[in-house]
C-alpha cells in the first residue's frame, strides 16, 4: 500500500472488526486465547450503548459513543501488541484486564432507564467512578475482586485531572496497562478522522457538564491545538512515558507499516485545522465551510 492511511487497516466504526482485531492480535501472543470473557464483555457494553441492557438506556452523547469506546478498545490493544512484539512480557490475564479497562472505561455516560434530565453528558465529571461501579456490577462472579480492582485502577487513568501516579496499582504491568488505556484515549480522540467536526459535538458535552474554559465552539477549535501540545502530549510524554512509541512496532509487524498511523494522522487533523482557522477570525460557518466533510458538520448542528 502505497499511502498508508490509519483507517486503510480496521475501521473502529465496525465494531465486529474490531473485536475481531483483539481476538487476532492476543491469539498472535497466546496460542491457546479463546476470547470468550472479553466477547462476553464486548457484547453486554454494546447492548448497553444501544439502549438493549435492563434498566439503561441508549447512549446519548454523540461524542463518547460505542464507535469512541470501539476506537480506544483498537488502539489499546495496539499498543499491547507492540509492547509485546519489543519484548515486554505480559500475562494473558492482564492483558485481557487491560482490554476490559477500555471496554468499560466510557460506560458511566449512558443514564438509567428513570434518569430523564439532560443527557449523559452532565456525568462528564466523574464519570469514571461510575463506569468502575458498573463494571464491577457487570464482571461480578466472572473476574475475581483482585481483577476487578486492577482493571478500575486502570480506568482511572483516563481522568485528566488527575495524575495516574496518583493511582495505585498493585503491579508494575498494570500500571503499563493503565499508561496504555490513559493513552488510547487520547490518540484515538485525535487521530480520528472526523475529529474536527466531532469537536462541536465535545463542546456540547462541555456545556451541559459545565465545564469551564471555552466560551464557544469556536473558542474550543481555537485551543484545540494548544490542548493537544500543552495537555495531551504532556501527559502522553511524562504521565505515560511514552507508551505511544508501541504504535510504530504494532504496524509494522501485524501490517509491514515502518510508520505511526496514529502520530501521522493527529498531526494531519491539527495542521488541517491550523489551515481552517487562520482565515477565518472568529467566524464558525467560515469554519465549517473548510470541512472536507461538510455533510457530517452540518449534521452534528442539528
């Protein structure tokens, strides 16, 4: 492939290819995985994010959806396999804890079946703890209480707020599991392709869960960058030590890749947007007229 693209391999909007992605790459490491815990999981995250698990209804923050969880799950085991291929030795145990981690690491948006107010948005703040809550609900008698914790621990690195050496893992290689989730988080936000106009769908989440800090959409887009190089490569780079430098290993041994799809595309998305907003002041429509996806913009407005 002569210009490789980071979706050109798994689209993380088909979510039986990415699954399918973490059963291929963990049988590549374990002869013997039969995925069925993680199948399991997957499933009952998906019925909850479509409104078909009891007591909860469908996901209603057009930001953090099942195709965001989809990407974080994707680039989460990328990582794992590239650390794997340079040599870091895990056990299957904890690399399924670590997958589980970013299955469940989203869930605490969605609302029960009686909470009418708003979206899922408002739980923004906090959330994390109650996707822990519910994954404990949900794994109870299928992992043990020790697994459990360790996969909360892991989750409790994607709060931004807080540092992950904050957080304290029983295990140096579930802290590594913790620095790969914290990451994939972000590196999937970013380099997602239609990043730009999922932006304005992230400041109507803002907005509900009364965040401080962006004034208006455009004021979002105008920090973007300066989010990206002050508060996520920061993290990137001294939180989670790097841990991104995987992603290289990972495409070039599962495709022949000698390259980071995901360091490429993020810095496609932020100079794209650089290009967009120098002509534009403060000018939203200005903006959105630059899209090359217009329709999906116009979209998220509604």
């Amino acid at each position: 492939m002569a210009h490789e693209k980071l979706y050109d391999f798994v689209d993380p909007a088909d979510a039986e290819c990415v699954r399918r992605e973490v059963e291929i790459t963990m049988q590549g490491h374990f002869s013997d995985y039969d995925g069925k815990t993680f199948k399991h999981a997957f499933e009952e995250v998906e019925k909850l994010f479509f409104g078909h698990y009891p007591g909860y209804q469908a996901s209603n923050t057009k930001y953090h959806d099942f195709e965001h969880t989809c990407s974080v799950v994707l680039a989460d085991v990328r990582l794992i396999y590239g650390a794997m291929v340079d040599g870091i030795v895990f056990t299957e145990k904890e690399c399924l804890k670590g997958l589980l981690s970013a299955l469940f690491h989203d869930v605490g948006l969605i609302q029960t079946s009686d909470d009418t107010q708003g979206t899922g948005a408002k739980y923004t703040v906090g959330h994390e703890e109650r996707s822990i809550q519910f994954m404990r609900c949900n794994l109870n008698g299928i992992m043990s209480e020790e697994d459990i914790e360790d996969i909360a621990d892991c989750i409790r690195c994607t709060i931004l707020a807080m540092s992950p050496s904050k957080v304290a893992f029983r295990t140096e290689n579930m802290r590594l599991m913790g620095s790969f989730l914290g990451s994939a988080d972000l590196l999937a936000q970013i380099a997602d392709r239609y990043y730009l106009e999922k932006l304005l769908h992230l400041f109507e989440e803002f907005q509900e869960a009364k965040l401080p800090g962006y004034d208006t959409a455009f004021d979002l887009l105008l920090k973007t960058r300066t989010f990206y190089q002050e508060v996520a490569r920061k993290r990137l780079d001294s939180e989670f030590k790097k841990v991104d430098r995987f992603m290289g290993s990972y495409f070039k041994i599962r495709w022949g890749v000698d390259k980071d799809l995901y360091a490429e595309a993020i810095e496609k998305n932020l100079d794209y947007l650089d290009d967009i907003l120098s002509g534009c002041k403060d000018d939203l429509d200005c903006f959105l007229s630059g899209l090359r996806r217009s329709g999906l913009s116009i979209d998220i407005l509604k």
